[in-house]
C-alpha cells in the first residue's frame, strides 16, 4: 500500500452523502428553496456543490419522507419548490449528529496522539526513509 488513497478504505475527506444531513439541517433551521440551499452549503465549506446532485438529493429524501415541498410563487420571479424537514427527517438529522459527535470523539483521539508524536515536524515529516 502506498500513499493515502490506496487500498479499498477510504481515507480522510466527509463521510458518504454528507451532503443530506447538511440539507436536513438547512431546511430545519428554515424552509428554503433549492438554489438558496446550495448557497447555504458554503457555511459548511463546501464550496462546488454540485446543483444537479444537490436537487436529486433533495427529490430522495423527498420521496423518503425526510423532507416536504411545495410550490411558491413569487411577484418578483417564477415559482420555486420550497423545502421542509419533517418529522421523520428531524429524526435522521439527530441520528446523524450523533453518529458525526461518535466520529469527532475518535478523529479527536486519533489527532491527540499524531500531534504527540508528530511534534512540531511540518507536514508530519517523521524523518524515516
């Protein structure tokens, strides 16, 4: 094995549609039409959201129940599909947090201890060959 993205496990980055729970929380925070949450997706830091990803995550957790629309009209433009968290989508919001608190406790531990033996080398340079 070589390198960080060798092998089958998948190395650093987010977890697995973390686009979803940053919709669900989005939406509960405030019911919110499609490109106005792909804006929003920037105060996580996720900068290049892709807008054809974005809305067919939004139709799946619609027909999964986790969210509701409806049509909006608007005097200053067309019609826009407003999103709302339900019920069951404040329930797996929960359930993420939960699991993403478990993964920051473990990734707190594991950089604890990097930085312990890592010290003050730049880039986690370890001097070995």
């Amino acid at each position: 094995m070589s390198g960080p993205d060798a092998g089958t496990e998948s190395l650093g980055g987010l977890p697995r549609n973390f686009t979803r729970p940053c919709l669900l929380l989005l939406v509960s925070e405030r019911p919110s039409h499609g490109y106005e949450l792909l804006e929003q997706m920037r105060s996580f830091g996720l900068i290049g959201v892709d807008p054809g990803g974005l809305y067919r995550a939004l139709r799946s957790m619609e027909r999964g129940g986790l969210v509701s629309s409806k049509w909006e009209t608007s005097p200053n433009g067309p019609a826009r599909r407003t999103y709302r968290i339900t019920v069951e989508g404040l329930d797996w919001l929960h359930a993420w947090a939960g699991s993403l608190r478990e993964s920051r406790r473990i990734l707190s531990a594991f950089l604890d201890r990097y930085e312990a033996v890592a010290g003050d080398r730049v880039g986690g340079d370890t001097g070995r060959a």
